[in-house]
C-alpha cells in the first residue's frame, strides 16, 4: 500500500512539472490554495493577538529587567557619592583638628586624642554619640570633649576601644563659663530650644550683650581643678536681657559645635598629668 502511494506521488510529480502552466493538475493546485486562502487569513487573525500579547510581555519583561539594573547602578553611585562626600567632610574635619591642636589657645596641659563619632543618640531626646576611641588611648570618664570649633561635652563611660560622650546640650550637664568681653561668669547648660545653650547665674551688675563670646572659665582650687580647661569656645550671645525683679541676666547662647550629624571627627582632652 505504501509502495503504491510513493509510486503515485512520483507519477503525480512528473507529469506536474511535465505539463503546460494551467493545465489540469496547476489548476487544481491554484483551486486548493483559493479554497484554503480564508482559513489562512483566519489563523492569521487569531495568531496575531497573541504574537502581540507575547511581544508586549517581552517588551515588559525587558523593561523592568533593564529599569531593575538601572536602579542598582544608581544606587551603588548615590552611595558610593555619599560615602565620598562623608570622607571629604571628615577630612575637613580631622585638618581642623589638627590645625586646632597646633594653636596657641590649644590647651598645654592635655595631650589630644583625636577619634571617629561613631554612633548617634538612640532617641530623638538623647544627648550621647559615642567614639572610637577608650580606655586603651587613656581616656578616662569626664576627659573633655571638643573639636575645632569648641567644646562638645564630656566622656561619661567608657570601654576599652570605645566610650560614650554626653554633649553640652544635654539637661544634666553644666559647664563654667566666662564672657570674654567683660569676663562676666556663669553656668552654661542646655537651652529652651533644642541645640541652644544657655548662660545662666550671670549676675546682674555684669554688662552681657548680643554678639558676646562665651568661653569655659577653669579654675583650680589647691588640689581641685575644674573638669574643662579654660578658654575652649562655647557659643555666641545670641540675647540678653534683665529687669528690675530678675536676679540675674537671662541670657541666650548659640553654640559654636554643630551637634547634629555633621559632628564626626573629636579631640578628647587626656591631662598630661595624668599616671599611665
């Protein structure tokens, strides 16, 4: 049967080619394909949404796989910008230190130890940052802290290779301080806004007025001797005014530190006298 078959297409195919165009077997040809032309026309119809489907999914597909390796690359730049500007910064910060450290108004009788802000305030409220630097470098709770611009505040625990350091802004921390235009002395402390100080206990027969420098007063008493050195900026009179039943001036500091996350770089102050 097969052998028939294949015998036949072969008689078929020969006298196909062997004929005249139009003859009987062309005819039949053209007739199949007219006959079968609208069903071409259909399936290409119905196939033609789906090719469009699959086309748009590919597209799409495409699309969020290249927007996907777009965003990871401008993350790595955005964050490989930012660590850039943070080591600019710090760099900054650290030539300052070093510039301060080498002034005449430096303190003479500490040795510096200069060390990374590492951590910021857990809390909206809290006033701490802790450092890379502890107990290993000779710092000691209640060493000074300060920067180029002036005092930061005081350490208040410490580890071995690290401690934490409350600011001045802090409620619980008060320093002695001295106007140094008319040498009037007080206390500053935290502020009634937050990151402002205060100059308070300024007596009323002291002149105090906007613009005046505040810097920490020091003092030595036989064995005693006040926490911060004298002389460290503390801030600028912001206001200053008294009347008739206040017993002293109410006075308005802003601080010479920036207590925010622009303070990155610190020199703790370690008193040469100190034992090893």
């Amino acid at each position: 049967m097969a052998g028939s078959l294949v015998l036949l297409s072969v008689v078929l195919i020969t006298i196909y080619f062997r004929e005249p165009v139009g003859g009987g077997l062309h005819g039949v040809q053209s007739g199949g394909a007219t006959v079968l032309r609208p069903f071409e026309v259909g399936a290409e119809r119905v196939a033609r949404p789906f090719r469009d489907a699959y086309g748009w999914f590919a597209g799409v597909l495409h699309a969020k796989s290249e927007n996907g390796r777009l965003r990871k690359e401008v993350d790595a730049y955005s964050a490989l910008a930012t660590r850039n500007a943070n080591a600019v910064q710090q760099n900054a910060q650290l030539k300052s230190l070093l510039k301060y450290v080498s002034a005449p108004q430096f303190p003479k009788n500490f040795d510096p130890v200069a060390t990374d802000v590492i951590s910021r305030p857990p809390a909206e409220l809290a006033q701490q940052v802790g450092i890379a630097a502890g107990s290993s470098s000779g710092i000691r709770i209640n060493d000074p802290v300060v920067n180029a611009d002036g005092l930061v505040g005081k350490v208040t625990q410490v580890a071995s290779h690290g401690a934490e350091v409350t600011l001045l802004t802090d409620p619980d921390l008060m320093a002695t301080a001295v106007d140094l235009r008319t040498q009037a002395t007080g206390l500053v402390g935290n502020g009634q806004g937050r990151g402002t100080l205060i100059l308070d206990r300024v007596s009323k027969s002291d002149d105090v007025k906007a613009g005046d420098l505040i810097v920490t007063q020091g003092w030595h008493y036989k064995e005693l001797s006040s926490i911060f050195p004298a002389g460290i900026p503390v801030g600028v009179v912001t206001s200053a005014s008294v009347n008739d039943t206040d017993l002293y001036w109410q006075v308005q500091v802003s601080p010479r530190v920036h207590f925010g996350s622009s303070l990155q770089s610190v020199l703790v102050l370690v008193p040469k006298s100190r034992p090893h």
